[in-house]
C-alpha cells in the first residue's frame, strides 16, 4: 500500500515509472545523473558535496535529502556538511533557509 | 579612465562604491561572503569548487568567473574543473549552457 | 469539510477566495492567464505543451499537474507527453527529476 | 510529539536545530536576515511588505507566510496586502499563483 | 541610428516593436505591468520599492535599473534605496551580488 | 580575430573548446541536448517552441535567439511565435519583458 512505503521507497517506485516510460532520452538523463557523480579527478565524497550545494540553492527539498544521506555513505563529518550548507545558504539567500532547515533535521534523524 | 579598466578593477571599483554606501547589513554581507570560503573542516580548494557550482546552476556568469579565478589559485586542474561543471550542467540542465562556455573560455585564457 | 476535499476542489476554493479578494490587477491576471491557453494560430493542444514545460523547468507541480490534466483533456498521447517531459528535463536539469516524478505519476493515475 | 506541534513551533525547533549546529556563519546569517527587517530609513512596515513580495516572487511558501504573519503584526490592510501580492503576481507570473492561494487562505485563517 | 541611442531609447523602440506585434495578451500583459505600481492603498513610492527588491531578487539587471530609475522620480532617498536593497541581497544571496553592483553605480550615476 | 566573429561562430567556437576539453559527461549531455529536439512522436516545430517557451520563462537570452532560429528554419509564422512567447510571459511574469524585446528584435531581424 502507498500509505506505508517511506520517502525512499516512493522514490525508488516512481523512478521505475519514469524508467518504464520508455522514452529513451530521459533514461539517459537518469544514467548521466549518476556517472556525474562518480569517483574521477574529484573524490566521490567531494561530487556529494557539489551536489548538496546546486540542490539547497535551487531550493531542492528531495535533491538535498538525497545528497545528504550520499555525504553521509561517504563519511563526511557534521561540521563538514554545515559548511557546505552554509555556503549553499550565502550564495542562495534566505530564501534557502526552509531547505536549510530539512537538511539539518534529516541530517541529526540519520545520525540518531 | 572606465574604458580602460578591467573586468576585476571594474568589479573591485563597484564593491568599494557599495561598501561606501554605509548600509552596514550590506557590508555585513559582504564579510559573510568572504568567510564562509576560509579554510576550515572543508578546504579552501573545495569550497572555490562549491562556489563555482552553485553559481553555474544559478547561471551568475561574474559568479562563475570569480569562482573560477579562486580555484585557478588553488591549484584546482583542468580536470578537476570540468567535473565539477559537469554536476553544475547536469544539476542545472541546457540553460546553463552559455554559462558552462564563458566557463571554458575564461580557464582557457587564465592558462595561456 | 477541508479534509474531504479533493485538489481540485481546494484549488477551485482557493482561487475563488483570490478572486474575491477584490484586487482588479489579480482578476486580470487570472484572466489573461486562460486566454493565453485558448485555440489561436496555434492549437490548444500545443499551448497546454507549453504550459506544461514552462510548468516542469520553474518546477512548479500545482501547474504541472494542472497542465497534465488539459494535456489530457486535449488527447495528448503518452509519447507526445513524456516527449515534452523530456525537453524540460534537459532544459531544467535534474532539479526538475522530482517534479518529473509527481509528473508521471499524475499521468499514470489519469490513465487508470 | 511532533504530530502535535504547530507550523510555528517546528519552525522554531528547527531553527534552533539549525543554531546549535555550531557553524558561525549560519549563525550570523540569521542575525543578518533578522537585521535587515528593523526599522530604520524605511519603516518595518514597508520592510515586511519587501520581504512579502520578494518571497512570492522566489516562491517560497515557509517564507510568504512568515512575512504575512509580520505584515499582520504591523497592522498592515488587506487592501494593501493584495496590492503588494498583486506586485509579485505580475512580477512573477502564474507561476506564483499556488503560493498566491497559500498567502490568501493564510491571510483569511489570521482575520478569522 | 542604433549606435547612439541610449538605453532608455533602445528600451523604448523594443517595447514599441512588442507592442506592434499585434499580440492582444501580450498588449494586455503590459498594460496590467504598469497598473500594478499605480498609486492605491499602497504609495507608488512603496510600490516601486516592492518592484526593485523583486527585480534584484530575480536578478534582473534591466529591471533594477527601471524601478531605480522611478524610485528616484519618486524622492525615494539613498538611505531608504540601500536598505530595500539590503533585503533584496539577504533574500536572494550573494548572487545577487553583481546585480546590486549595477543598482548602486545606477544611483550614483542619477545623483551626479 | 574574435572581434569579427558573429554570434553564432562564437556560440560554435565556444561549443567546441567545450567539447575539446574531453570531459565525457558534458559530450553525453550535448549529445542529449540534440535528441530531445529530433521529430519523434512530436513534429520538430513544437518541440522548437517547447525549447522557446522554456528558455523564455528561465529568461536564458542565448537559449531563447537560438530555438528562435530553429523555428524560423521550421517555418513557424510570426503569430504562432508571438502566442508562444504571450505563454512564456504570463508563466514567467515581467522579469522575461527584457527577454522578450531580444526575441522580438531578433525575430525582426530575421524576417528582414
């Protein structure tokens, strides 16, 4: 039943969806969307980074969760993920102070 | 002379008339701006690359060029750079296309 | 009862609650905001397209949704929408993807 | 229990979440955005009025009702509400229109 | 010849070539663009006001400099146009940045 | 010598530095940027206006006089690029006016 699947699970069934679509041009899109994040010049953990900070100034709720619990797959510390964000926060403005808010508390859920 | 002033005295001269402009949030601003890049638990030469990207995906073409111009100081490589322009493209999609060439073209003058 | 209502429902109570507000300027703009999407030189069909896609790349999913739902009523097919998903996908970038997502659902959900 | 606990009081835990994370620069941010609302050449009014437009326009839910519930508090009309939120409509288009709908009903909820 | 009209001369003949184009929304779409900022409830200094921290906000250069332009018509005074601008940089981030750089060498361009 | 080149051998030049640089993922995502616009389910000519409409409303000048051209090639009218644009404008609000005048300068220029 979808009352009680989790975010990642709902995740997971809707991405099918779009996969089953069978457009091939978003099915690339999807490929690139993780080849980008790779082991390559820059270590993994610094490209979960990168991407932590795109999604809070693009003021993404499910793009930061998901970085989020990649940094957290990668070992990078609190203090290193409150500086990412805190930049995140001063190049996006206030207006990202919402997101801000569901990073920290989706952070301190993982932890716990 | 203006016609004769270049891309970083033309910048440099605006901040300084900002910064005389004595509103003292701007000016606060403006010190949160610089600290949030200081070495800490991240270093420098990653959060230039943090800089850059989400200046790509908000497409701030002087954003991008400062950014860049920091992560050239810090020794970021070619390589380097064009990964995490990579994520920017991918994160942000077409539109920052024209952004990830002033992007290119700027590294390139900077190595010659 | 709020709880019972549908999201159409809530967004036809909504609007009416905007509308009686009594700002000239909002009735104007509500109305400007339907004659757009009417049969012109252009099909109307090809204008909830449009609607659609401007709605996927500014990540919008109350107009993604409504957009659906007019795609649907003008006999767009599934390959014609998920063909205009996927320039909003490129266009906007992977921010778009959850929106995508919601997209497809609410398309599958109409089909059944 | 969270279940029970009000928009403005998760808000406020959050925050408080977001503070005791330990990161100076966040922590100076938020004086910073707090500043810039206080009196002084412009009154508070016409500061939460800016701060009002400028969120619809961004399109930040969180943040059109916070500077609703100030604009409230500042003994600002409906009228002058409407024409403020009729600012950010043709500013930011029918984009804006969903959290248009948020700031009316939450303006309505405060009158009643 | 086009070399030597200034901006405001450029700006002019485009909008007239809009308004030429024979498009009833778009026409309408203008017209509703300069009711929203007539005098109401609302001063039209307040107004303006709402319309630069938008402009800023969006980051929409020849906007800023539009509302400058009728913020200055209006008597608005340096002070009040700095910290307008101050919540227009601490909403949108520091990439908003080159965009207060233009407003403040505007102002100071319509002082002298 | 770069002050002789036109728009176009610039874009073009640009596009190659980029592709040159070797990093895989941008080639991919160029690639993706082709094939989204290739007849399919969709005649090429909506797609062109999707590609329009979608560069409108993120207000991306070169993005909106390149799908501009495409159009112009597939022989979309005047009035239907008029329509498609009126869209753009209601969904994206006045900050896409100064795009606006590009597209109509441009689509002039190109009817000339």
């Amino acid at each position: 039943m979808k009352e009680e699947e989790s975010f990642e699970e709902k995740r997971e069934r809707l991405n099918e969806m779009v996969m089953d679509s069978g457009n091939l041009e978003i099915k690339r899109f999807f490929n690139l969307d993780n080849q980008v994040y790779e082991e390559g010049a820059l270590p993994k953990k610094t490209k979960e980074l990168l991407g932590l900070v795109a999604s809070l100034t693009l003021r993404c709720d499910d793009c930061v969760e998901y970085h989020l619990n990649r940094c957290y797959e990668q070992d990078v510390t609190e203090e290193e993920v409150m500086e990412a964000l805190s930049i995140g926060l001063v190049v996006g403005g206030s207006t990202t102070i919402p997101h801000l808010r569901v990073a920290v508390e989706k952070w301190k859920d993982m932890e716990d």
